[in-house]
C-alpha cells in the first residue's frame, strides 16, 4: 500500500452502524455488473446501486454524454447521507465529481477503482467513434471488454453501439469536468495487478485534499466481475480504516 499523503480525515460509519456505500459500475454496464460484488458484501454494507440512464433497467431512457448531466443524475439517486462512493472505470471518475458536490460532512470517502487518475488521462478519439470497430477499439484500448459474441452479432451490435459510443463521449466530458478537480474527502484507490491500462495511480492524489493510498489487487480490469470475494473484502477492510 503507498500513501501519498501525510494528511488524514476519518471518513465512513461510526458507532456499529452499517456503513452506507454507493456502487457506480463501470461504462456500458447497469447495476447489474455488481451483482456478485454485492452478494459477497451480504449484509455488510447498505448497499446503494446506482445505474445510469440507457443502462439497465433503465434502457429506455436517452443516453447521457454530458459529465454534468451525470453527476445531477447519479447525486439524486444516492437518496441522502452515504460513507462511501465505490467507483469502477468510468465510475470512478463519476464517484470523484459526486463526492466534489453532495453537501454532506464529512466529505464521503471515494474509493477509485481501475482507472488512471483523470489528471493524467489523455485525451480520448472521439472523432474515431463514427463505427462501432473504431468504438469497440477505443473501449478496448482503454482496458474494456466486449465479447465478440456481441460484435458479430448484428442485432446485438446494433443495440450496444450507442452505448459504447455514448459513454465514450461521457468518458471525455468526465476527464474535462474532473481533470484538476479535488475532494475534500479521501481517495483509496484499486488496480489490478494486470490492469495495463491503469497507470499513474499515485497521481490521484491531486484529486483530494485528504488522504491518497493505492492498493495492488490480484486480477485485471474489471475488478468486481473477475473476484467480487476479494473486491468485497478490501472494500469492507478500506471502510473500517
């Protein structure tokens, strides 16, 4: 574990109580990814699950690729005070622009999971999004998995492009919004030991005014799908830290 900042705050539930934990998936996925992550958490946690419009169950609704849309969307659905905000990939930059805006004190604790810090983040080709190949590459390249399956499936096809497409764009407009931005509250940040994708995860720490700590998980990605027991137990280990 590396700390890489002196200073401290206590952040997550006091006197027994259930620690309230909000769960932001990673892109193209609805709260339905936690599935396994949240069994595993059992009663431990109140576990909160937030899902993005067009993901989901709620599929009907019109995509978002605005971060400030976002951020409105997912605050209202955390239903009042939350210890934590768990985030994976593109959650986690979600996660770190809502725990920067919900009134609450203290300041929730964001726990980033497989993402590089968007201060270090490059630029993504959104004008290399008009199909889905070049859509399908971007994603891949920055650490996602679509089955092929899916790609060589022409009605599926169809119905994930928009998606993958769509959160892309979002995926930008969150690294514009939270580039230089900072929480009050601390920043515990995850990786797996095979995620190549996630580089410089020290530099999270410009995202706080607490404190930063990176942990090394065995696994690649997508954290909570390849070992939701381990995914569970770190969490619950960070929250009584």
């Amino acid at each position: 574990m590396n700390d890489t900042s002196a200073r401290t705050r206590t952040t997550g539930a006091g006197g027994g109580r259930t620690p309230v934990v909000a769960f932001i998936p990673p892109s193209c996925c609805g709260s339905g990814y936690f599935r396994g992550l949240r069994r595993a958490l059992g009663g431990r946690v109140d576990f909160r699950p937030v899902e993005l419009p067009g993901h989901g169950r709620r599929y009907r609704e019109a995509l978002l690729t605005r971060a400030e849309s976002a951020v409105a969307d997912v605050t209202a659905q955390l239903g009042g005070h939350v210890d934590a905000i768990y985030g994976e990939s593109l959650g986690s930059y979600i996660g770190l622009a809502v725990a920067a805006a919900v009134r609450q004190r203290p300041c929730p604790l964001l726990i980033a999971a497989s993402n590089s810090p968007p201060s270090v983040r490059e630029r993504i080709r959104t004008e290399e999004l008009g199909t889905l190949d070049g859509a399908v590459a971007t994603l891949t390249a920055m650490g996602g998995e679509i089955p092929d399956e899916v790609v060589r499936t022409p009605e599926l096809a169809e119905r994930l492009y928009p998606v993958i497409r769509d959160d892309l764009r979002l995926s930008q407009s969150f690294i514009d919004l939270t580039r230089a931005m900072t929480t009050a509250g601390d920043v515990r940040v995850l990786a797996g030991a095979d995620d190549s994708a996630s580089v410089r995860l020290e530099s999270w720490a410009d995202h706080t005014t607490g404190r930063c700590e990176v942990t090394i998980l065995p696994g690649g990605h997508l954290l909570s799908a390849g070992d939701p027991a381990g995914v569970a137990e770190t969490v619950l280990a960070l929250l009584r830290s």
